[in-house]
C-alpha cells in the first residue's frame, strides 16, 4: 500500500466485478446500485461517485468488448475477399465470446441490452460493421437466418452452462473446429451465399 | 357473456398474457406479482388466488413447450438409427422454437429459468430425453459443442429480433434449410459424431 495507489480506480474495478456477478445472478433489470453498494460494502454514493445510473455500469462492462469488435471489424475489412472477411469475423467472434464468457453470459438475450448498444453510436456502428462482414452489403432471407445461426450459435455455446466443465482454450479450439465447418457447408456450392465468390464446386 | 363463462379461468389467461409481455420488458426477475396485477387491471389478491408465487407463472408458461418437449423426445426415441432420432430431435426443436417465439424469447438465457427447470423432475427429464437425442449416450467434447452450437443457433435465431420481419412459416422453412446443411456437415464423415452409423463417405 502506496500512496500512489488510487482509491477512486479500485472501488471502480470492485463496483463492476460486483455488478457482473449480481448481473449473472439476477440479471440486469433484477440488480440495483444499492444492491451492486451492499455487495462491494460501500455506501450507495460511493458508487453513485462513479456511476450515476446502473446503465453507466452495463456500459463500462461493455465497453472493452465493443472496442474489441471495432479493432476485429476494422482488420477485416483491410481484407480483400468476402469469403475471408467472413471467415475473419467467425473466427474473431468465437475468440471474443469465449475469452469473455462472463460477460456474454450476462450480456447476450437480454432485452435491455440491445436499446443500450443502439443507443451509442460506436457501439452500434461496430455491430453494423460486423454484420456487414457476415451478411454482405444486400443480405437474401437464407444468408440472414444462416448467419443468424452462426452468430447465436457461437454466443449461445460460450455461455452453455452444461460446457462449464471445458477449459476456455479447449472451449476455443473446439467451437473454431465447429464453425469452420458449419461455414464451409453453409457457403460452399450456393450462389446465393456470401462467399459465393470463393467457392466454386 | 353467459353464466357459462369462467371468471377464474379469464382472469388466469390474463394473468398469463400480461407476465408474459412483462417478462419480455424487463426480464423475469424485473417483474413483480404486483406488476403484473397492474397489467391486468385487477388488484394482487386476485393473482395470489391464482398463482402464489412468480415462480407458479412462469411454470405454467413453460409447461405447454415442456409437454411438447416430453411428446418430441417419446416420438423420436421410437426411431431406430441414432441419426434419424437426431434429425427428428433438431427438425422438432425448429417447429418448437419458431411456434413459440414469444416464449423462447423469454425463457431462453434467463439464468432463473435453468433452475426451474431442474427442480421440476418431469421438466429434466424431458431435457434429459433430447438431449440423450441429440449426443448420443456418452459423446465426446467435441460432439458436446456441435450439438450446442446447433440448439444455441436454433433457439438464438427463434428470439433474434433482427429476423422479426419474418413470418412464422418462413422463418421455420428456412431455418429448417439451414439446419439440415449444418446437420450434414458436421455428422457426415467423422466417426465421431453421433451419426456416425449413418455416413459413411
């Protein structure tokens, strides 16, 4: 213990350890900042000192990820072929998710979510960064529910409760294993696909 | 209106309707008995006469797809080959989760849910029935994550809200197309698979 140590930045990281475990539990809507207080052991206004609204919180816990998609979003789209692009984003996506298994849990399906992300420009602007890289600029029905699929299926697997047991390398290897050939089958031999320029069989 | 009416049995249907688009706003643990008794239109005690606990409402939402869940796995158990009760479990799972949209949208993530499921014997072991289905008796890690990533895109592509604009019956076509593609990739060719008495290429 140093004076250099700041105690505003480690009441901070404990609000929102806090807060992510009272999420999982409750979820967001079911977690209050007198709640996320009392779990840190804290009075309400230290917390009110850093956050004034719950939302605040979901958005700093969020924040990392979304930057992440923005860096993952701006080196596919340096990437020639959209067959490659798409692979990029799978394969960017399935690192995300299970490098942060604890957020996506929380995070992914729930309702408040989704306004939240809309609701901030970046935020938004990365997701329609990333499904342009999945989808393709004019997207038909099939590909939206294919990827659809993809998408859910990479998310919904990271946070599978009944997966717990595996480690997150092997969770990673075996979900890339997965989705390598799920893309395959969903873009090989089909014009209307979004790798229709790839393949050719 | 005639006396044949029930009053008990209206005021149930309600009660139902009205959790449900709650539960749909702000999640399960957001909503309270007596929200929704505001919903309804009536005061608390006639909900308690209904349902005693949140718990008691969502059990009744959930016991329909349940049964439905129950009747699927009896229908599917009476196929011989351990890859055709793997594609009338995946072919059912789609019908489930795109007829019950509304539902799935709710209950699928929402860490309160699991539990409830596993404290009713009749609700895990209708799980436990697909999923003895879908992975065979002891699979292995990898056939684990396929099969996860299969329901987790199934269930995750019934509730997507950007495919909301699809109609019911288009939405089962194609997200039937696109499982029965995925199904092939991953069981046709790996004698690890849980079809792998099936392929043989």
């Amino acid at each position: 213990m140093t004076k250099v140590a700041s105690p505003r930045g480690v009441v901070r990281e404990r609000v929102l350890a806090a807060a992510l475990e009272l999420f999982a539990e409750n979820g967001i809507s079911g977690t209050s900042l007198q709640m996320i207080a009392d779990r840190v052991g804290v009075a309400k206004a230290s917390v009110y000192y850093q956050f004034h609204t719950k939302e605040d919180i979901v958005l700093a816990l969020m924040r990392p990820v979304f930057d992440d998609i923005a860096r993952l979003v701006k080196i596919a789209e340096a990437v020639d072929s959209a067959g490659a692009r798409r692979d990029v984003a799978i394969s960017g996506l399935v690192e995300l998710a299970v490098r942060n298994r604890d957020l996506t849990t929380v995070f992914f399906g729930d309702p408040a979510v989704d306004g939240l992300v809309r609701s901030r420009e970046e935020f938004a602007a990365a997701v329609d960064g990333l499904n342009t890289l999945l989808l393709g600029a004019s997207p038909d029905d099939q590909t939206r529910v294919a990827m659809s699929v993809l998408t859910a299926g990479i998310y919904g697997t990271a946070i599978n409760p009944h997966l717990a047991d595996l480690s997150d390398d092997d969770l990673h290897r075996l979900l890339l294993e997965t989705m390598k050939r799920l893309v395959t089958a969903l873009c090989s031999g089909d014009s209307s696909g979004p790798a229709a320029d790839q393949v050719d069989q």
